[in-house]
C-alpha cells in the first residue's frame, strides 16, 4: 500500500495514524519530495474517473490561483500539467492499493472494509 499525500495536511496525518494503529504497514509518499510525475498522474486520472477526482478545488492552494491558472484547469491535460506544477493541489492522500485500486481522501470505515 502506498499513501502519497503532504506530511503535514490534516487529512494525510489522520490516515497515516489510522494505518499505524491498524497495524497496516505502507509507505508514504511526500509530494514535496517526490512529485508525481505526468505518467503517474494520468493513471491516477483514469483510476479516479477523470482529472477531477484529482484536483483539490477546496484548499488554500486552489484559492491562491489566478483566474487563468483556474481555467487552464477545466481542461484535462491543463489540469495534469498544474497538478505537476503545484502538486499541492491534488486531492488527498492518494492511496495505491495492493489490488490496484486508486482512491483519494480518507474514510477509516472504508477503508476497514477494504483492508478486512
């Protein structure tokens, strides 16, 4: 399992702590260390059902962006291309299944269903 996410975004905090007390081993991808590159990025797209499962409209990242950066994000590909830019502006944490699967956000009862 591999969570990539922010160190030090809330929601990224609460799942890894979830996973230790679980006792559910994964590494942690940090975006600002390791960015997630385009190829990566479109099969997260895809997994997701499209570049807007990916891009966080709600964060202080989103609110910082110009009105053309903005737009440049309606479309898919200008959307990867800022997500690999400002990687603070993807959804997270993104979790990479064991099966595959490719999910973003944290819901511990889901994810408890998912892991047995």
């Amino acid at each position: 399992m591999r969570l990539h996410g922010i160190p030090n975004c809330d929601t990224v905090k609460r799942a890894r702590a979830w996973l230790n007390g679980q006792g559910r081993p994964h590494e942690f991808i940090d975006f600002k260390k390791s960015p997630p590159e385009e190829a990566q990025l479109r099969r997260w797209s895809e997994a997701l059902g499209g570049v807007d499962g990916l891009v966080n409209r709600r964060g202080t990242t989103w609110r910082q962006l110009d009105d053309t950066q903005r737009a440049a994000a309606d479309g898919a590909e200008g959307a990867l291309a800022l997500l690999q830019l400002k990687p603070s502006l993807i959804k997270r944490p993104v979790v990479d299944w064991p099966d595959g699967r490719v999910t973003t956000g944290f819901d511990p009862t889901a994810w408890q269903e998912r892991l047995g």
